[in-house]
C-alpha cells in the first residue's frame, strides 16, 4: 500500500513538471505560430496555426534590415562583455573570499547594493559619463560600463567560500602566487558555476535593449534587438517580421543551452547542496 501511494506520488509530481514546462513552452509556440502566419490572421486566436503557411515575415526580417550584421553585433558584445563580466567578477570574488582586510565585509555590501538599484536610474549618469569618455556609438560604450557585474561577484564569492580554505594554502606552501591560486585551485574548483553564469549573463547581454538604443546611434552598429523597432510604426506593427526576428535571435542561446546543459544543472544543484 505504501509503495502504491509512492508510486501515485511521484507520477503526479512528474506529470505536474510537465504541465508546467509545457505551459512555459506556451510563449514560444505562439511567436512560432504568429511568424508563420500573414497578416489577416495574426489575432485569428488559434495557439497552433494550421491554416496556410507564409514565409513572408522570415524574408522581410532577412532582407528589409542587415539582419546577419546586427547578429553578428549582438554576438560581439554578448561574448565580450560576458567575457569581461566573469574575468572581473573572478578576481573579485577571489578577493572577497580568499582576503582578509579591513572594510571587506562593508565594501561587499556595497557590491550587493548594486543589485538592488534598477537599472533605468543609472541610465542618465552612466550616459554621461560615457559622453565624458567620448565612447558614445561605439561598442565600447557599450561594453565597458557594465563590466563590473554585482550578481557575477555575489554568486561566485559565495562559490569560492564553499571551496576549503586548505586547498588554497596548500597551494602557497607549494609556491603557487595569488593569481595561480585563484586559477589552480578556485576557478577549476568552480567550472560548472562559471558555466552557468556564462550562460545567464550572455542571454541577457545579447538580448539587451535600452542602453544600446541609448548609445548607439549607427544603424551598422546596433545589435539584433533593436531590429524590433523598425517593424513598426505609430499606427501598426509588423507582427510576423517581428516575430520572425524574435524566433531567430533565440537560435544561438538554445543552442549554448544545449551544449551547457549539464553544466548548468550541476550548478544548480551544488548551489542548492551548499
């Protein structure tokens, strides 16, 4: 009777698991749908488009804008500044976690403000001080202001905490610097949680929207979100170009999801151990 009731136990837990993906799956069947369909039937309220098939929104996306151009720009500045928010936020943390100095835990807490400032209030003061530097309409502007990311630090100082303390003075007595340490011993320690912050910061550093709307003012520069605002007007949108843009640009962070799938759950559940 027990192992019945056991049995019904977990049937409904994996049967709920996959109501909820299927639910989450709902957004992208619909934007699916819709950029497959011509504009009479864009609001004909049916999820899953069975009527005639039009490739027309995925050849204005390609055409009517340097679709592969500003791709590859998205690319560039979500693997850079991805690059550059790890590198900084490694050696950060490693400072954080391995250091013992005054005002540490004070200077932490300031990090950990950072997270809970939104973003839209740095705006104006990060413009200008990016006017300052005359790094305006350029990738650099772009790039470099948002190099220091607080949710980076936070996350791996409280990785590298969980590494003993041993293994790091082990490594002094064998005559490792602090810069050999910090990769010896906490960076190859903490590869999945590296992993799965890599692939968080890069989807939202590719699918960034406002600040590149703000610096950028080069149509061969901007990157592939910014195509959205040129499927529409004041009196209508362009709903299957639009969501044609949308389904493509999702294609290379599947994809990094894919090949860093197991990384990123293994991630989680040590973060869940700890």
């Amino acid at each position: 009777m027990v192992r019945y009731w056991r049995q019904a136990e977990e049937t409904g837990k994996h049967l709920l698991l996959a109501a909820l993906a299927l639910l989450s799956l709902v957004p992208i069947i619909w934007m699916l749908s819709i950029s497959l369909r011509s504009e009479e039937y864009v609001f004909s309220g049916h999820l899953v488009w069975t009527g005639p098939i039009d490739w027309d929104g995925y050849v204005r996306a390609l055409v009517d804008i340097p679709f592969f151009r500003w791709f590859g720009n998205s690319l560039r500045i979500g693997v850079l500044q991805t690059a550059g928010q790890l590198f900084v936020g490694v050696c950060a943390a490693f400072a954080f976690a391995y250091y013992r100095f005054p005002g540490r835990d004070a200077l932490f807490l300031f990090v950990l403000m950072t997270m809970m400032i939104p973003l839209q209030v740095t705006l104006v003061p990060t413009y200008l001080i990016v006017n300052q530097m005359d790094a305006l309409n350029t990738f650099t502007g772009v790039i470099v202001p948002h190099l220091a990311s607080g949710y980076v630090i936070f996350l791996l100082r409280q990785s590298f905490l969980g590494i003993p303390r041993e293994l790091a003075e082990a490594a002094t007595i064998d005559g490792c610097g602090p810069i050999r340490t910090m990769w010896t011993v906490y960076v190859r320690l903490s590869g999945t949680m590296l992993w799965t912050l890599g692939v968080i910061t890069f989807l939202a550093n590719f699918n960034e929207f406002n600040w590149p709307l703000l610096v950028l003012t080069d149509p061969g520069k901007m990157p592939l979100p910014l195509a959205f605002q040129y499927f529409r007007s004041e009196t209508q949108m362009d709903w299957g170009a639009t969501m044609a843009v949308a389904g493509l640009s999702m294609l290379p962070v599947l994809l990094l999801y894919l090949f860093a799938q197991r990384h990123i759950i293994d991630g989680f559940a040590q973060s869940g151990l700890k």
